[in-house]
C-alpha cells in the first residue's frame, strides 16, 4: 500500500511524467485470466489482476507480498 506525502491527483500527474512508466489498463484478457489462474492461489481479487498482468506482459513483479511471491506461476522478486 503507498502512503502519499501529496494528493492522489498530484501523485498520478508526476508519475504519468516519468519517462520509463507506463499504465497499463485491465483490459478483458487480463480480468479473464485473472479468475483463471492455474492454483494454488488465494481468492484476493487485486492480487489476482496484478498477477494476470504481469502474465500478460510478460513482466516480471516487484514486491513485498509473501502471497504473490510464493505464487509459482509468475516471476516476483523483492
């Protein structure tokens, strides 16, 4: 979770202006695999798109989360 030192607005509009980021939206084929992710994996929803994009894209995640990380079927890292 981010904790933000300004408002979401703000925050949103600097990060749009980084040059190497890119938003990425939950198009079908992502919310679609995202209900149909091999298991075991547990049934939180945000986890589960984050994951499914990350497959779609063929990215590689970086995180905190012990759930995604130990998730086998994506590559995480932290």
């Amino acid at each position: 979770r981010l904790k933000l030192t300004m408002a979401p607005d703000v925050w949103l509009e600097k990060v749009e202006n980084i040059p190497f980021l890119q938003f990425v939206p939950v198009d079908n084929k992502v919310a679609s695999l995202s209900v149909n992710l091999p298991e075991p994996l547990h049934d939180d929803p945000a986890d589960r798109i984050i994951i499914a994009t990350a497959l779609m894209h063929g990215a590689k995640l970086i995180t905190s989360d012990r759930r995604i990380n130990k998730y086998p079927h994506v590559q995480s890292m932290w």
